[in-house]
C-alpha cells in the first residue's frame, strides 16, 4: 500500500527514524503459490518501496521457509540466492541508481551444528560472488532464528536444547542478530513465560557463555573453512541450473 508507506515515511522523517521494512513478494510467491496482487503490481511497488529514505536501499529475503520446509542446507543457499537475485535483477533492469543495497536476509538454523555455522558463511560468499556481476555494493545483514522443523510436543524441555544449539550456531557462523523461539511456539499461543525463556537462554549465552566477547571464534578453523567451501560450490552448482532455467520465479 503506497498511501500507507508515504505516510509511514513522513512520520519517520519528522522523527528522523529509519527502519527496516521486510516488503518480500516473491517469499509471499514461494510461501502461498500467490503474490500480494500481481507480479507486476507487486515488483512497481517494490521499486518504489526502496526509494523511500526511511527504508532507502533495503532488500528483504525471508529464506526461513527453506529450512523449515525440509529443504537440504545447499538447497536453502541455492534458493535463497536465487530469491535474491530475483529482486537484483530487477533493479539492474530498472532506471534507479544505487550504489549499495542493503539486505536483510531471514534465516532459520537447523540442529546440525557445525553444518549450520557452515551454512551461514557459506551465504556470505556466495552474495560476495553474486555481488561482483552487479555495478552496486551489497551489504549483508543476517537475521537467524531456530527452525520450527525439529520442535517436539512430547518433550517440551528438549526444544529448549534445542533452539540453544541452533542460536549458538547461528552466533558462530556470523549472525547480526539472533532472534530465539520460544520452546511452546508451535504449539501454544504466544505467552509471557515461553518469551521470557526464550530471553533469559539469549542471555546466558551472553552472560555466562561469554559470546560476545569474541568476534568470529571460528575463523581459520579447518573443518568449518573446508565445509563451508563445499556447500557454496555445491549450492552454486543448484543456483547456475536455476539461472539457466530463466530463474528463481520461472
């Protein structure tokens, strides 16, 4: 609704705010088999989204639904940097000058630890090879989350284990923020207790795992370095076939 955002954006403007706007139509595509009204409607109002000052140069990519669909971690890289390059072929097409575009890439992490660090590096080369064949600079922000796949209603204690495990992979491999699920999300409503659980694991990972007191711990280690290069070629190969078969959305 471009009414809705002229309006948004104005109020941003007075209070001199930006934000982060997630407007993602070709994940509305993959999620539901529709768009919000058209392909073209939808990519118009995109183009003009990205304009706007408060949210200017922003590019959203919600690529949890790979994941949490069941799709294989090269699968996930290919995908969502095909679902990437949908929105930069556009605007290569368009008349719009960017220098630099900002993305906010939606991820979720799986339980397989050290594949899951993996996988996140791996996406940021994979969008530094993607970057050089276009004239704009591409900066990355991830955003992860635990999957939704693995949570189990039989033993609710063990979604705590596991959404830990999932945001300490997802610190490890780069992440810019973490945001933790609740261990009751997908089968209670959202209450003031899940959420507080949720917080308080974030903090002991802070506070007494001491994880932000070291940038990039996992840097020059072999195993991860090795594995990392191998599902960016891997899901390189996946992405050049999708390419060849007129992209992501054909």
């Amino acid at each position: 609704d471009i009414e809705f955002l002229e309006k948004l954006d104005t109020i941003l403007k007075k209070q001199n705010k930006k934000i982060w706007l997630g407007f993602d139509p070709v994940h509305q595509l993959a999620s539901s088999g529709n768009w919000f009204k058209s392909q073209k409607e939808d990519f118009e109002v995109f183009l003009i989204t990205i304009q706007f000052s408060s949210f200017k140069n922003q590019i959203s990519v919600d690529a949890r639904l790979y994941q949490n669909s069941g799709g294989l971690i090269v699968q996930q890289l290919a995908y969502g940097l095909a679902h990437l390059n949908e929105y930069l072929n556009l605007l290569n097409d368009s008349n719009l000058k960017l220098n630099s575009i900002n993305i906010n890439l939606l991820i979720s992490q799986g339980s397989n630890y050290f594949f899951e660090i993996a996988k996140l590096k791996a996406f940021r080369l994979l969008v530094n090879s993607l970057a050089s064949q276009y004239d704009f600079d591409l900066k990355l922000h991830i955003i992860a989350e635990p999957s939704k796949r693995n949570h189990t209603i039989y033993d609710y204690n063990m979604n705590m284990l596991r959404t830990t495990t999932e945001c300490m992979s997802a610190i490890l491999g780069g992440a810019d923020w973490v945001n933790n699920l609740a261990y009751d999300e997908v089968f209670h409503k959202r209450n003031e207790f899940g959420e507080r659980i949720s917080r308080n694991q974030l903090l002991i990972l802070k506070q007494e795992s001491y994880f932000d007191k070291v940038l990039n711990p996992i840097d020059g280690t072999y195993y991860i370095e090795n594995l990392t290069k191998e599902l960016a070629e891997k899901a390189l190969a996946i992405f050049k076939t999708i390419e060849a078969g007129k992209g992501f959305i054909h």
